[in-house]
C-alpha cells in the first residue's frame, strides 16, 4: 500500500529535523507507542499497540534511518511483529523543503505492507488503517512542533458567550434564527 501527503508546518526547517530524530517527540507522535528507546544511528526499538478491525496485537519492532541528507531528507524503516496477528513492515521517505513564510513543507512518501491475520482482514480495512495511522502520526508530529498556540488549536477551542446576561438559545432556535 502506498500514499503520500504534504504538511505545512509553521517552524523552521532545522526545527523540524531536530524533532524527526528526537525520541521523545517520535514516542508522541507514534499512536499507540508504548516505549520507544534508541538513537537515530543504531535505530529505535519501540512497542506499540493497535487495533486494526476486529485483531488487537502489542507489535515489537525496529525503526532505522536511512538515506540521510542533512537536514533536507531521510527514510524511517520499520518493521514490527504482532504475534498471532501477524506482522507490518515499511517505510516513509521524508523531505523538507522552506516554506515562503519561514515555514517547512514537509513531504512523506509512505509504503507499508502487512501479512499473518491483518492481511487477512483485507485491503479496504488495512489501507484505511495504514492511511489514518499515517495522517494521524503526522498531525501529531505537526502539534508537537507548532504548539498548542496555533490557529488550529484556537479553533478547536470552545467558543465562550462574549455576553452571559442574554438568555441562551436552543438549538433549534439558533438554526431557525
């Protein structure tokens, strides 16, 4: 299964390949990462645990860094057995280009394979898992960097009544005016 995506993200280049190799924001960004221990030379070995359709599975796996260009571009390669539930393998290419704003545009490059009882749960659920686990590694290592300050943050935020002495609607009310 292959994808591929472009962040944008509000930090300098050098920030964000700080962050690519720093364990503790890898171990963030990860989900389901349990632990994560290593270095960017001899690889990271991490313990992660997902549930993928209907199979749960603690997967015990290696992370290595390949094909590094400093500060421009690098390959994670992974690799973790699930047990019973099989196994998953890949790798993302990773390249960081400055933004106009003083920003980085971050582009990853994913391949990911899977085999045992995940390949078994079929293409459509597998594809969309490895797709979410993807978007949702990288929206986490985008928040890691940016902060929680960020206008995206902001919007999430619950919005508060700017004035508390006029009575509330209902939600019907407010739709139908």
């Amino acid at each position: 299964m292959k994808m591929n995506d472009t962040r944008q993200i509000a930090a300098p280049p050098q920030q964000v390949w700080a962050a690519l190799f720093d364990p503790e924001v890898l171990k963030t960004c990860v989900p389901g990462c349990q632990e994560l221990s290593g270095n960017p030379v001899d690889g990271y070995e991490a313990v992660v645990v997902q549930k993928v359709g209907p199979v749960k599975a603690t997967f015990k796996g290696m992370v290595t860094m390949a094909d590094v260009v400093e500060g421009e571009s690098c390959t994670l390669i992974g690799e973790g057995k699930g047990g019973a539930a099989g196994f998953a393998k890949g790798q993302a290419q990773v390249r960081l280009e400055p933004a106009e704003d003083g920003g980085t545009v971050l582009h990853y490059d994913v391949d990911a394979n899977v085999g045992g009882k995940l390949a078994q749960l079929g293409s459509r659920i597998v594809d969309g898992f490895a797709r979410r686990m993807a978007g949702e590694f990288f929206t986490r290592f985008q928040d890691q960097i940016e902060g929680p300050d960020t206008p995206d943050a902001q919007a999430a935020a619950p919005a508060t009544p700017a004035d508390t002495t006029e009575p509330r609607k209902g939600w019907v009310k407010r739709i139908l005016g």
